[in-house]
C-alpha cells in the first residue's frame, strides 16, 4: 500500500519535469536573434530635390489648378526633404508609361547593393541561407522575386522562400514573424528577411485627390536583415526579439477601405487613402497594444494601471457620469516602464503626431522618426529599419535597452514587437555621411521656401 504514494510522487515528479522541459524547449524553438541589417541607399543621380518635384508635378497636364495647389501643399507639409530617391523612370519622365523592367531594375539595384553588402558584414553566404521571406506590396512577377534572389545569389535548392504582396507599410514585421515561425521547425537555421517597395510602376498620373497623396510620400528604399534561432550565435548578435503582437481590422469595412489600391473615374490606377484612414490607425493601434502591453510591460505598471481604471469607473459610476472615449483624465498605460526606446514608422507627419500623442512621448522618442521621414521619406516596409539604423548610428542603443518597433498598414493593420539589444551597436550605416547633421536646430523645408505661397483654397483635409 506504501508503494502507490511514492508511484504517485514520482508520476507528478516526471510529469512536472517534462512539462519544464516543454516549456524550456518552446521558448529555445523560439528564440531569434537578429544578427544584423542593412538599409539601401540608391545611387546620388535618383535623389529628387525640390525643382524635380515641382517638374515632375507640372509635367501632369491633367491637373487643374485645384488639384496642383492641393498637391503642392501635400508636399509642403509631408516633413520630406530634398535627398530622398526615386525611380530613374519617374526622374527620366516615363512615369506615364512604365515598363515591366522598370520595376525589375529597381528591385535589382537594391537587391545587388543591400543583400550583398549584408552578406560581406556577416560573414554568412546565400549558401548558408535556410529560410526566405521577402516582402513588396505593389509588384507580383512571375517567377516570384523571392525566386530572383535565389537566383540571383545562388542559394540551395531546399531553400523555404516565402514571397509577400499586398501587405502594404507593415509588411516588414509580418515577415520578421513568418521568419521566426519558419525557423522554430529548423534548429540552428539562418533567415533572410528582404523588404522594399516598387514605385516605378506604380506612379498616380490622374487628379482624385485621395489617390495623389502616395505619389508625394512614398520614395524608393529597402532593408534586408538577417534572423537566426542559433544559440551559438548570440554572442555575435545585435538584438533578440521578445515579443511580437499583430492585429487586424480588416472585418471593419471603413478599416478595410481607408487604404486601397483602385481605379480612378478614368480607369487610372493607384492607391486611394481615405479621410478614414487615422480613425483606423488609431483603433488598430488600440488593439496591438492591448496585446502588447502584458507581454512587454512589468507587472508594477500593469497593476497600477488597473487600479486606476477601477477607480475611475467607480468615480464616474458613483456621480452618475457616463464614460466618453478618450476623455480627459483617462488613465494611460506608461510604456516608458518596460521600453527605452521607440522605432515608429515614418508613414507621415500626422501618423508620428498621432502615435506620440497616444503613448503620451516626447520630442526626443519621434526624433528618429522624424528624421527618417525627412531623410529617406517613406519607404514602406523597410521604414522601421532606417528609423532603428538613426538610432543605432547615433549611439543610443546601449546592451539591455528595449526597442518598440510599431508600423501601419494597408488592411488594416497595425504590427508591433520589442527586441532587446544584446550586443554592439554602433554602426552609422546608410546614416554614415549624414548623420551628424541631424537633428539639426531647425528642420528647414525647402519646399516650403519655395511652394509655401500655396494656400487650401478648397479645404481639403490632408491625411500625412
């Protein structure tokens, strides 16, 4: 009889340990570590200044005088300045009629400049490459271009490529995340995670407002990182990724409709951003964070939050107040407890104003944003990796600070995930021969200098 208790200690015993090491073999499955990235930088002769801009815009001869003061004040108010790139056929003035290998050469020029370089940096070749995954919104050739990169580079016939499309500015992230899924499967494995956007075919020559908006935002960029779930090689990475949270509220049909790709009354194609478009970025930027605030925030910040929720339903419910949304003295959960530093994605003025304003930041949290935005414009999914390479070339990632990427997206989606720095950071990157005139004491507008005689006439409402 003595003998079916001490079965029963050691069952529980055997159980509890295989549970542990359940547990402890998941999270080494899913650890990834980013060893590191690189953020394209075009040739000079594709910048587009100001007096390329303005020639670009007047060389529409469909525009009314409505329309080009509209889309001059777009422009004057994107917070973009001169050195941004574009296309060469856009700034050779084939915008009208691109070809299929426009948008082939611009791919090819990131690919055969930032996926090289990355390999130099790293030491690891395309051979050694285990997983694929590359991402660009707005250009599905066939063969796909995960395909062209492998043949471009030479890598292994088991090569597990993924090629994203149509996931619009949060693509970067989804692909981070079906990165790391595909790695957990192989252990000790290296991912390959490539992001761009094609604007050489995808240029809006109609007069819909809402649909001339992407052609004064978007500018020519990519980024291509490389992940790995190898413990051996921590030692040598920058960051290790610790959580990563993605909502969709794509359900919601003014969500769904506020970023689409379509065609104008005379069947002219482009990508038309409605006047709903921040009230479903603020309410997909609720829902990611709900979900992130308990796997990235201590227990302290959750509970003290909580406790004022409680008591100020119990205050308004006790005065016979109802609740208004957003309204003043609403308790704010403070992210600045369990995140250093904040890498958001430069889509445009308002969205940096809009996320400052809900995590209640400061002017030096958005300053990497911000610059981002001016420097580069936004380059749509690879935008979060020239706002981390501002922050890394500037010295302010020191080992154990945590990062809180956060992106926007056609859907509509909002992505967002923490790593935590583990190792140097140091490298000015594409920020190397600019980097120490930012910020400068004043963030000069050159088009505003030169179009800020441009007055709403119309009073439209401008959605950067």
């Amino acid at each position: 009889m003595e003998l079916l208790p001490l079965l029963t200690v050691l069952l529980l015993a055997h159980a509890m340990a295989y549970l542990a090491w359940t547990v402890a073999a998941r999270r080494r499955q899913s650890r990834c570590y980013l060893l590191d990235y690189v953020c394209h930088k075009p040739c000079d002769r594709r910048k587009i200044c100001t007096e390329t801009a303005g020639d670009v815009i007047q060389r529409n001869s469909r525009l009314g005088l409505r329309e080009y003061r509209f889309l001059l004040r777009v422009i004057v108010r994107s917070g973009i300045g001169e050195e941004t790139y574009s296309p060469s056929n856009i700034l050779e003035g084939r915008e009208d009629a691109p070809s299929q290998q426009d948008a082939l050469d611009e791919m090819d020029a990131f690919f055969d400049e930032a996926i090289a370089q990355l390999f130099a940096r790293t030491g690891f070749g395309p051979r050694d490459v285990d997983v694929l995954v590359f991402n660009v919104s707005m250009l599905s050739p066939a063969p796909s271009l995960a395909s062209r990169i492998v043949r471009r580079y030479g890598m292994r016939d088991d090569v597990a490529s993924y090629n994203l499309t149509g996931m619009g500015c949060s693509a970067g992230l989804i692909a981070v995340d079906l990165a790391r899924n595909a790695l957990r499967t192989r252990p000790r494995a290296l991912a390959l995670v490539v992001s761009s956007e094609s604007i050489a075919p995808n240029w809006y020559s109609g007069t819909d407002k809402s649909m001339m908006l992407a052609n004064c935002l978007f500018r020519s960029g990519g980024s291509a990182v490389l992940l790995t779930n190898d413990p051996a090689l921590r030692g040598r990475a920058k960051m290790e990724l610790r959580c990563l949270v993605r909502a969709n509220i794509g359900a919601n049909d003014d969500a769904h409709a506020c970023a689409v790709q379509r065609e104008d009354a005379e069947g002219r194609v482009g990508i038309s951003l409605s006047k709903a478009l921040p009230k479903a970025a603020v309410r997909a930027f609720a829902v990611n964070l709900r979900r992130l605030a308990p796997r990235a925030l201590p227990v302290a910040e959750l509970v003290r939050f909580a406790a004022r929720l409680a008591a100020r339903r119990i205050l308004l419910s006790s005065s016979g107040r109802k609740k208004a949304a957003g309204a003043d003295g609403a308790p704010k959960i403070n992210f600045k407890t369990g995140v250093d530093h904040f890498c958001l994605h430069p889509g445009g003025t308002a969205v940096i104003q809009a996320v400052k304003q809900s995590l209640g930041l400061d002017d030096d949290d958005v300053e990497p944003a911000r610059m981002t935005l001016h420097r580069w414009g936004n380059t749509s999914a690879s935008s979060l990796w020239y706002v981390l390479s501002y922050m890394e070339a500037k010295g302010r990632l020191e080992v154990g600070d945590r990062v809180l990427m956060v992106t926007f997206g056609s859907g509509f989606k909002c992505n967002s995930c923490v790593w935590e720095v583990t190792g140097d950071m140091a490298d000015r990157g594409v920020w190397d021969d600019c980097i120490d005139r930012y910020p400068p004491e004043t963030l000069d507008n050159p088009y505003m200098d030169k179009f800020g005689w441009i007055n709403d006439v119309d009073g439209d409402t401008l959605i950067i």
